[in-house]
C-alpha cells in the first residue's frame, strides 16, 4: 500500500485511452461501451489528479485577473500574483479531494 509499485497500475493509461474516454465522457448521448464499461477494465488516477490541479490554476489566474481589474493594469505583476491565494486555493481543494470520498468510504462502512 506504500509502495510507489502499488500505484503504478493506475497510473498505465496510453494516450490512446485518454482520447477515448474523454470523447466518451463529452458525447451527449449514452455510447457502446459507456464509460464505465471503458475504464473497468484499467481505472486511472491522472483524471481526478489532473482535474484538481486545473481547478485550482483556474482559481488563482480567476482572483489574479479580478485583482487586476480592480487595481488596475498600472501596477507591477508581483502585486497581482499573490501566492497566499494559490495556497489557500490548492490547499482547500485538495482537502477536499481526499476528505469527501474518505466521508463517502466512512458513510458506507458505517451504514453496511
């Protein structure tokens, strides 16, 4: 379970396998194989990574461009990137990355 080996299989996606399944998970109608059937087969962990660092690199550049509207263009760069947010944002993000499906585990063990 601590062992980088442990991990690596979910880490085994092609690129391939990464247009499938987002060609999969965009088309507005229920395809043959759905996307469940797809990623049975060999789950991957780069989504739920990849989706959460996105999120929170939109978070940041959103409060720095709103912080630059409300300053001004004028000032230098560096008051505009504030690395507090970046933190705040990853942090609280990631959290919830791992507490909500840990509640979600905890919930169901609880209730069978």
């Amino acid at each position: 379970f601590w062992s980088i080996a442990y991990y690596q299989r979910y880490f085994d996606v092609d690129p391939e396998d990464v247009v499938s399944r987002a060609r999969i998970a965009l088309w507005p109608f229920p395809p043959n194989p759905t996307f469940h059937d797809t990623i049975t087969a060999n789950p991957d962990l780069y989504g739920p990574l990849w989706i959460t660092t996105t999120l929170v690199v939109a978070c940041f550049m959103t409060s720095a461009i709103s912080q630059a509207r409300l300053v001004g263009l004028d000032s230098p760069l560096y008051d505009l990137l504030d690395a507090q947010t970046l933190s705040v944002a990853a942090t609280l993000i990631y959290t919830y990355l791992a507490l909500i499906p840990l509640a979600v585990w905890g919930v169901a063990q609880a209730t069978g």
